[in-house]
C-alpha cells in the first residue's frame, strides 16, 4: 500500500468544473485546485488542466511529497488504452479526438492514466468508499446526465475500447422520448437532472391547469427554460401534482433500469451519486425500496444499494486511484 507521503494527482474533468486534488494512499485529498471549464473547450479546456495539475505538483514539492502519477477522469467516451477521448458529449465541445494523456504527460512530465468520469467515480467507492471490499458493483450518477461505471472481479469493466458501462443509455421505454445518444426511452431522459427538467416543462406545456400556483407563477414570470431540477423536487416537496409525477416517473425509471442492470451484471452493491441525489437523497431509499420489489428476487434482494460516500471528490479521488490503485484495477 502507498504511504502517506507517496501521492497521486487526480482531475475530473466536467462540463462546468475542473477538478484537481492531491491525493494519498489512503484516498485522502490534501490540496485541491478548482477552475470552471472554458465554455470553449477543446485547447482551452486542456490548458486549464495542465494549470491545475501544475498548482498541485508545486504544493507537492512545497511539503516533500512524491507523486507517482496524474490520473484524469473525464465527461464523455474514453479509449482506456490509447488514453483518448473518443467521443465528446455534447456538454464539452471540441473534446473529442484528443490524446489528452500523451498531452498532458508531455506537458507535467508525470505518468498519466486516464479513464470515463463514470468509472473513476466508482473506482473512489470501491477503493475507499461505500463500495469497499465489494468486488462487483455498479456505479451510477446522476447529474446532467447518467454516468456509470461497473466493477466486476475487482476491475473496471472497459469493453473492446473503454466505451462499456453507458449505463445511463439503458432504455426503459421503447416508446420515450429522444435520447442525446439517439436511441428513445433511455433511464437519462427521465431520472438525469435535465431529464425531469424536460418532462416537467412537457406536463407544464400540457397541462398548465394541473400545476401549483407557485409553480404557474413562477412560470409566468421567468419562462419554462428557467424550470430548474432543483425546483422539480421543491414543487414534490410542495405537493405540486406535476412534479410529484414528474418525480415519480423518475424513480419508476431508475428502478426499472437498474434491476435490468442487476440481472446482466449480479453485483452486491449499486452506489449512487451525483448532483440529483444531492439535491434529493430520499432518491436513494425509493430506489432501494422498489427494486428488491422488482426483477428476480434471488438477483436483487441481497443487492445493497447506497449513496456514495464522497459526493463531488469521487471524481478527483476516483481519478488518482487510476494511479494509486493501477494493479488492483487492471491487472
């Protein structure tokens, strides 16, 4: 095991943050450096990365402490192998297509393994989270987006390039709505934060009559595009028969979705994280609650689902555990 004084540097890398930390052996973060991320990506996005990594290696040398490497977690499709990103999401434009571990390896002159935001942030619940000691889990968070990661026999499952674990991209409706990844009814287009933003400004449109006076008012005043995820759960919370449906509608996908995912992969334990359980952790009970209802009773029920533990580091811890954790992981 690494010893305290024996670090990594860990960035996630996100659509509206950049996130680098100084990480030891035991997942703990001991210095952290934030920018947002250019709403240009691309070139200006990798150079604001190199910038934080930068700060970061030279708290390193200011307290004596070795790195072993820079591990970077990152929004959209990776090629684990070649450390590329493959494809970008819409989120980070002029991502895709950059070598981006040669890339910064050349520029910070360290070791770099990078990997999908997803999986990095299991990675941190299993090495040192509500995962730990688990070696199969399954990994979802819930931002924007649905991120995923799977670990199966203790290692990242990465298919034939990287591009496994698209858990969000389950569909749990043949007949939904248009999914960013050009299928329909996938478990992103209900439970993501944008997904119960956009079908509650649909029942909005549809059925204004059925909102709360709170909620038309606010409508009449800012518009349907300012309806916000963090106001789907204030109107449930408030009784709006809207969004309590809108919610509902959710957790009904998020269920159905991840008992699939229980009876492809038969892991012990789903962590789930990301904004939407932040802002909504009741999220976490109702789910565990109405998937041991569902699917095969000898494939869900022992299955512990939980809320991870490490909230907004898991990509920074997850991201150094690439390095930290490299034998472990990839064998």
């Amino acid at each position: 095991m690494s010893s305290v004084h024996e670090c990594a540097v860990g960035v996630d890398i996100g659509a509206t943050k950049i996130a680098a930390g100084l990480v030891d052996g035991s997942g703990r973060v001991l210095a952290s450096q934030t920018v947002p991320t250019p709403e240009a990506g691309g070139e200006e996005a990798f150079h604001a990365v190199v910038q934080v990594v930068g700060q970061i290696k030279q708290h390193a040398q200011r307290h004596d402490l070795c790195i072993r490497g820079v591990g970077v977690g990152t929004a959209g499709q990776v090629d684990s192998k070649k450390g590329a990103v493959r494809s970008a999401t819409i989120n980070l434009p002029e991502w895709g297509g950059i070598p981006l571990a040669e890339r910064i390896r050349a520029e910070v002159e360290l070791p770099v393994r990078i990997d999908n935001d997803g999986n990095v942030a299991l990675l941190a619940e299993v090495w040192a989270g509500a995962a730990q000691g688990h070696e199969h889990a399954l990994g979802l968070t819930l931002g924007t987006g649905i991120g995923g990661g799977v670990v199966t026999g203790g290692r990242i499952l990465h298919g034939t390039w990287g591009g496994a674990a698209e858990l969000g991209h389950v569909c749990v409706n043949l007949g939904g709505p248009r999914c960013t990844c050009g299928s329909n009814g996938c478990m992103e287009v209900y439970a993501s934060g944008r997904g119960m933003v956009e079908r509650l400004q649909e029942r909005l449109m549809a059925r204004p009559g059925d909102a709360s006076a709170a909620a038309r008012a606010y409508v009449s005043k800012h518009g349907l595009d300012r309806v916000t995820a963090a106001l789907v759960f204030a109107w449930a919370r408030a009784g709006d028969k809207l969004a309590c449906e809108t919610l509902d509608e959710a957790n009904a996908a998020l269920a159905y979705g991840v008992t699939s995912l229980i009876h492809v992969f038969n892991p012990t334990v789903v962590v789930v994280g990301g904004g939407v359980v932040a802002a909504n952790p009741s999220i976490v009970p109702e789910l565990a609650e109405r998937v041991h209802g569902l699917g095969m009773p000898s494939l869900v029920q022992a299955v512990s689902i939980t809320a991870a533990r490490f909230g907004a580091w898991s990509g920074v811890i997850g991201a150094a555990a690439l390095i930290l954790q490299d034998e472990a992981v990839y064998g």
